[in-house]
C-alpha cells in the first residue's frame, strides 16, 4: 500500500514540475503581446481622471486629444 501511495505523490510532484515549466515558457512567449497592454492598460488607468477633469471645461473628444497629447509629449521628452 505505500508504494501505491509514493507512487501517486511522485507523479503529482512531477506533474506539478512539468507545469510549471510550462507555465514559465507561456509567460515567456507571451510576454510580446502582454507588455504592451499593460502599458496601454496602465497609461489608460493613470489618464481616464485628467480625461474626466477636463471633460468639465471641453467636450469629451477634446479632452481626450489634450491627454493623449501630453502623454505623447511626456513620451517624446523621455526617450529623447
């Protein structure tokens, strides 16, 4: 009976390995389409309140394009 037992934590233990290998090399693979929308969702998160503060003074189309602008500017000042 305790072989049986071993026998079953091994493959588990084993599973457990081969799936997280897997999982590593997914995250790896995936990690050209993941990047960028997390920055997307990350810019989008940190600009949605100066959208909605300026929405008060403009219409919402021309508070969009000032926030996108600024962030273009911002971007175009850091990389130089």
């Amino acid at each position: 009976m305790g072989n049986a037992s071993d026998s079953g934590r091994s493959i588990r233990f084993l599973l457990g390995v081969i799936s997280t290998i897997l999982v590593i090399a997914a995250m790896r693979e995936a990690e050209s389409l993941v990047v960028p929308f997390l920055l997307a969702l990350y810019a989008a998160l940190i600009a949605a309140p100066v959208v909605v503060g300026l929405q008060k003074r403009l219409p919402v189309w021309a508070a969009v394009v000032v926030v996108v602008l600024i962030m273009v500017g911002i971007g175009a000042v850091l990389l130089g």
